[in-house]
C-alpha cells in the first residue's frame, strides 16, 4: 500500500496531473477538492446560513457524501446519492467550496471519509491539508504550485473550453481570493508539509508537469508502486 499526498493553490493542475499519475502508476487518484464543493452545494442549495453553526451542523447530520469510480476511472461524487459531479464545478461552487472548508464542522465532517479511503487501497489524493493532517505519514507528499497569474490563464480556459463566460480579470480574482481564504483560515490552511517536495510547474507543460511528479514518487516509494 502506498498513500501519495498532493496538496497546492487552487488551479495549480493538481487534479489532471494527479489523475495522469495515478493512472500511470495504477493507484487510485481522489479528489478531495470535490468533496469540499459537495456539501457547499448542498449548503447553496439549502440556503443555510454559513455564520450559524448549529444550521450547519444541521445540514451536516442529514447529508452523505459518497464517492466512486466510473469506466473511465473518472471520480463522481454524490448527496445522498444524487450525482453531483457536474453541478459542483461552477465558479460558484469554488467559492462556497473555499467558504465551507474553513469551517470546522465540516472539516471534521470529511475528515474519516478521507482517511478510511487511503486505508484501504493505495492512493493519490490531492487537496490542501493531505500531507499535514489528513495523511501526515504519507509515503509520499508533494506540493504543487504554479504563480497565480499562470494558473488563472490555465482556469480560465478550461471553463471558456466548457462555455462558461467568464473574463480572464474575474478569474485572476478568485483564485487570488481562494489563494488568501484557504492560506488564511484557522483550521488547516494551505502550507506546505515540512517533508513535502515542493514543485513549481509554472515555466512546465502538463507533460512535463506529470513527469516530474511520476519522478518523485517512485524515487520516494519504489517497491509501492508497479
Ligand atoms: O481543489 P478544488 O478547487 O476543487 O477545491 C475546492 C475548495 O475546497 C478549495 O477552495 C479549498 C477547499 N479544499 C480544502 O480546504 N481542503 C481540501 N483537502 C480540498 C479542498
């Protein structure tokens, strides 16, 4: 069993580089970033008041998150069984994401989920706190970034490739506004884990970017990986 830890800012290319290494390497990529954005959703769509913690507790005890795999080896993810794949990856959703993950209850609430998923099989899971809290003796911990105004221009064009009409400055604002939200909150903020290899892809192609990353895991965890 190997655990392989891939934290970083928002838009630096974690998921598709994540996805594209495991892959690679046949271990099992979870994006936690998703589960985040599920019960922003879930608190969106039920209007909850995100200063009142008891309304959040609330919602909290009456939802379940879940999660599987489709043919294609692509993450779902679901409330109380109803897949909400698509619906979660809005700019709105990004921003209840950021909000509702600086909230202990719900920090709390992933947490099992997380660490029972890397119990049982092994992965790379790629969020903000994987290598400092949820798996802090992972195998292998890698901190991805890219400068924000690279992985705005990255952002922007998958949502116009996906039709959303956005402008390129809104972009660059919300990731500089996810970037301070999710650095400055209480509880688990991004930062990068004392042992983690940090890995800078802004001057890198996603190619490259893949390499680089399949490189340091199996140099890190050689006889764990086929
Ligand atoms: O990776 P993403 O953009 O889908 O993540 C959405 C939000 O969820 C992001 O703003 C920060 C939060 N998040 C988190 O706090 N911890 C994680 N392990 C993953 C995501």
């Amino acid at each position: 069993m190997v655990a392989v830890a891939i934290d970083g800012p928002s838009g630096a290319g974690k998921s598709t580089i994540a996805k594209a290494a495991a892959k690679q390497l046949g271990l099992i990529y979870v994006d936690t970033g998703a589960l985040y954005r599920t019960v922003g959703y879930a608190m969106a769509r039920e209007g909850t008041n995100l200063d009142d913690e008891d309304a959040v507790k609330q919602v909290l005890s009456r939802i379940r998150v879940t999660f599987s795999y489709d043919e294609q080896g692509s993450q779902r993810v679901y409330l109380n069984g109803e897949d909400v794949s698509e619906k979660i990856r809005t700019p709105e959703m990004s921003m209840m994401a950021s909000r509702v993950s600086a909230l202990s209850s719900v920090r709390v609430f992933l947490l099992d989920l997380q660490r029972d998923t890397a119990k049982r099989q092994s992965v790379i899971m790629d969020g903000r706190d994987i290598g400092t809290v949820v798996l802090p003796d992972a195998d292998v911990k890698i901190f991805l970034t890219a400068s924000p105004q690279i992985r705005a221009k990255r952002r922007h064009q998958e949502l116009v490739e996906k039709g959303q009409q956005v402008t390129f400055e809104e972009v660059l604002n919300d990731v500089l506004q996810r970037d301070y939200n999710d650095s400055h909150r209480e509880i688990a903020p991004l930062k990068q884990a004392d042992d983690a290899v940090l890995l800078d892809t802004s001057g890198y192609t996603l190619e490259k970017s893949i390499e680089e990353v399949v490189r340091i895991i199996k140099e890190a965890a050689p006889c764990s990986i086929k």
